[in-house]
C-alpha cells in the first residue's frame, strides 16, 4: 500500500478489515481518508461484503487495489468489481497460490521466484496476469530473505500495473491481459526484473 501512495497514484481511501493496521495510521498521515469494516463485527461473509461493498462505492473508484487484503472474496463481490479489482501475490502465479509461497518456493526447489499481479476472480490467485517479476532463489536462501527480495519486486511492479490500468492501457480478452501501446508508439512489455 505504501508503494501506490509512494507512487503518487490518486489513491481516494484506506478500507481496512482490522482497526489496528499499520497502513491507516500511514494514510491519515498523508491526508488519505480510511476506513475500517472489521469483518468479525458481521455474522456472515455476505453481510462483511456488503458493508464492505458500500463503502467502496462511497468513493466510487474506477478501480480497487488490493494490498495485504487477506480475506477471500465471494464470486458475487468479485462479480461486483469485475475487471476492476486488482490484487498483488507472492509467487510467479499460476504456481503457488494461496499462503506460505516463500516456503513452499523454496520446498520445491525452484530456480526463480517472484511476484505477479492479478486480476482477481472467483479463483483463489487465478486471475489474468498484468506483470511479474522474478528474482532468483539463492543457494541456502531462507524464506526471510527470499521474501524480501520478492517484495522490492512487487513495490516496483504493482505500482506500474496501477498507473497502467488508470491510463486505460490494459486489455482485457480471453483471460489474457495486453498492454496497449505507450504515447510515443513502443508497444509495452510487462516487467521482468531481477535482484
């Protein structure tokens, strides 16, 4: 979340599920409105959404960006905010979706590793792909570390994949993402970055 408003996107609101998170505090700090809808406060996972949902539409954003978000979604509210809900995950999707990617990376024994940005659908981490970035795991790397270089990466791509969106430049077909064509002509190319 840092990152986007580092980036200077127009961000028009913080929603938090959790009062105490970090990035409220960060967004009252540089005058971005917040809001908390904690989800243990409703009895079902629809009338979370619906809350939710609501004040989303307060701000009436063309787009939603998912940052640290660890709820999973309901393929209504997906539907709610279809190919305008983005999400940013720990692992060079289709492979390790879900939690403990860093781990289960290094498990495997994977020669490259990384990041990707999403659209998200009724598919836990399923959605079409606007950008990766891959790092290389390391000869005894440990999750700690693995992970901090994956995150450099996703602070540099997701904000790009934003900015993208904003200026109408990705395309949406098929389940496939392309970009469109930059201002001075050169056909963009989404992001493949090693630390």
């Amino acid at each position: 979340m840092q990152a986007l408003i580092d980036a200077g996107l127009p961000v028009s609101v913080v929603i938090s599920n959790r009062g105490d998170a970090a990035g409220l505090a960060l967004a009252a700090a540089r005058g971005i409105a917040t809001r908390v809808v904690e989800h243990r406060r409703y009895a079902t996972r629809e009338e979370f959404e619906a809350a939710l949902a609501a004040e989303i539409d307060r701000f009436a954003p063309r787009l939603v960006a998912l940052a640290g978000f660890m709820r999973i979604f309901t393929p209504a509210f997906v539907a709610r905010y279809r190919d305008r809900l983005l999400n940013i995950h720990p692992s060079l999707l289709p492979a390790f979706p879900g939690l403990h990617t860093h781990e289960r990376a290094l498990a495997a024994g994977v020669k490259l590793h990384g990041c990707t940005v999403h659209f998200v659908t009724a598919d836990l981490d399923h959605g079409p792909i606007v950008a990766q970035a891959a790092v290389p795991v390391r000869a005894g790397d440990a999750a700690p570390a693995l992970a901090a270089r994956v995150l450099k990466q996703e602070h540099i791509i997701y904000p790009r994949a934003v900015r993208w969106f904003l200026d109408g430049r990705l395309v949406l077909g098929n389940g496939v993402v392309h970009l469109k064509q930059d201002a001075t002509g050169n056909d963009a190319q989404l992001v493949l970055a090693a630390d």
